[in-house]
C-alpha cells in the first residue's frame, strides 16, 4: 500500500481511512509500520517555503493526533491554505498516543498531542513544539454536587473505581462521592483511546498513574467529541472533556472536584487561565496541560512555516474560538 500516495489525493484524505490507519499505526510495532511504509517520509519537502509552495501545485501537509488539539488545527489550517492557495493541509483525530507514535514513525508530518511528551528519553526523535494549552474539567447531566460538597480526588477515584460491567454506579455511591442522585444511579464515561485527555484525568485523580482509568469499567468512547455527546445524550452521567468541549455544550454542566469552587463556565475558564500563568486560583495545576505539535527532528521548512503561523498573535482568537489558550494568552 502506498500510505505516502493515499494522503496525497487531491481530492482529499478520507476521515475514515486516515483513522484507521492511525490506529494500525497505533498498535502495530515499529518494524513491521516501517515494511508496509516502504520510502514514506514525514518531510513533505526539505527545499520548499510557504512562498514557493503557494506558486506550486500540490505540497501536502498531514496533521494528525489529540482530538483535543484538532478543533483548533482545523480553524489554523483552513486560514493558512487561504494565505498559501498551493498548500494542502489535511487534519485528523486519532488519540494523542497516535499522533506521538504516527510522528515518530514519520507516517504524518506533525503530530498533535494534548499530553506532555519526554522527547529526552522516551522520544528522543521528536521535537515538540507548543502552540497553547488548556484543561481537563468532570463534567456531568442529572448530577449535581450535594449542598456544600466538592468532591476530593479520592472519592472521584472511588466513584470511577466502583463501576460494575455497564459502566453504572449506585446512587450510594453517587452519595459517597458528594452528588446528588435521582434514585438511578449514573452512567460513567471515558476514553476508548489512548489519550492525552483520559492522561492528564487519570494522573490527576490517581496520583502516580497516568493509565488508572484503564483499569475501570467507565464506558468507552472516542474523542472528546465521543464522550461529550455520550453525557449529553444519557440522563444521569459523568465523564470528562477537555474544558473547550464543555464550555461550548448546553446539554452538560462542569462538576467541581478537589479545590474548584465553582461550575460557572467563565469562570472556570478564568481560573484556567490564571493558573496557567502561574497566578492564584483555584483551578487545579493538575488538570492544565500543553497543546502539541510534534515533529520527527527538525521540521521541515514547510512544518516549521505552519507551526510558526500557529503561534502568531494574529492566531489568538482561533484559540479563544474553541475555549482555548494560546500561547499569548498564558505568557
């Protein structure tokens, strides 16, 4: 299979066949990716600029990776093929676990993760480069917090941990954690991929662990898009998101947990952004994380030509735009 030539297609990557090949990307080993490749390189030309591009006809560029991280990359690639009409840009979703292994193995471009990445010795092939940041926030639909009552990272681990096959818990227990319950019990929600999202969740609430919630019985589902529309759609659940999903859904609320105080939206997000400042507040450090993009070695003159328009100022607002922060927002 040429993997290179089916990105290339002019007339577009389809979502389902770059999703799947993510995931085979995802859970294939090294070697065996590598012999299917062939020649495939992530450069997608070591001698282009953005300038000479645009008078050419068809340099293509594969982003791929964080669900988190998509939304935005999507916003950036549609006003940078605009500026530059002879690059093709083309955004997916997939997990940040496969857009750290797509980028390592050289299957895309640049690969987007919501996680923070050790490219000193785990990938020492990469180089990251950060273009914003955001936050993990519970959100729920038929919960509420019990009078008084903001649940502590251990009960919120005991909650997940209580899960039977269905991925339901009881009202008892719904009480223990310090909700309210409805006399039904509540459906609880995760990621079915390996995610940047389910990560930063997992290690918050655990402690040590940033694959805890693989061990629960929480109910699979993928992207945050997945979880989003699974609470949305199911009276009496719980799940997480990242907080640019809740903020723009009317069908779910933010559900405090360890020293939050409070669920209205804006501010929320004003704690985030005061704690990714480093400033008081009451938004957990723990549930902050980097917004991603990832290259094998030094980008090439055309990945560095748009992760520079990624970081411009004139980019702020397509962070804002999604409920993100951009990397001048947060400096």
């Amino acid at each position: 299979m040429n993997i290179k030539k089916l990105f290339n297609n002019e007339a577009g990557v389809s979502p389902i066949v770059a999703t799947l090949v993510l995931v085979v990307v995802a859970i294939a080993g090294a070697a065996a990716v590598g012999t299917i490749l062939g020649s495939f390189s992530s450069d997608v030309s070591s001698s282009a600029s953005a300038e000479g591009a645009a008078a050419g006809a068809s340099t293509q560029l594969l982003i791929a990776g964080s669900s988190t991280v998509q939304p935005v990359s999507e916003l950036l690639a549609k006003d940078f093929m605009k500026q530059n009409s002879g690059i093709k840009v083309t955004v997916q979703a997939g997990g940040s676990g496969a857009g750290i292994t797509s980028a390592k193995l050289g299957i895309v471009d640049i690969g987007a993760s919501s996680e923070d990445v050790d490219t000193i010795t785990a990938y020492p092939e990469l180089q990251k480069h950060q273009i914003g940041a955001s936050a993990v926030v519970l959100i729920g639909n038929g919960i509420g917090n019990a009078t008084g009552t903001v649940p502590s990272k251990a009960q919120i681990k005991t909650l997940f941990e209580s899960a039977d096959a269905n991925g339901k818990v009881s009202d008892a227990n719904l009480t223990t954690a310090g909700f309210n319950t409805t006399g039904s019990g509540a459906t609880l929600f995760q990621r079915s991929e390996t995610s940047g999202t389910e990560e930063t969740f997992s290690y918050f609430i655990h402690g040590s662990s940033k694959t805890w919630m693989d061990g629960t019985k929480a109910v699979g589902k993928s992207g945050n898009a997945g979880v989003l529309a699974a609470v949305e759609s199911t009276t009496n659940s719980i799940g997480f998101v990242d907080f640019g999903f809740a903020e723009s859904s009317t069908g779910v609320v933010i559900l405090p947990v360890d020293t939050m105080t409070t669920t209205v939206k804006k501010d929320v997000k004003s704690g985030i952004k005061a704690t990714l400042k480093g400033e008081t507040s009451t938004f957990p450090s723990g549930l902050t994380r980097p917004l991603l993009y990832l290259t094998n070695g030094a980008p090439s003159t055309i990945e560095k030509s748009f992760i520079d328009f990624a970081t411009q100022p004139a980019q702020k607002g397509y962070f804002t735009q999604v409920g993100y922060f951009s990397m001048y927002d947060i400096l």
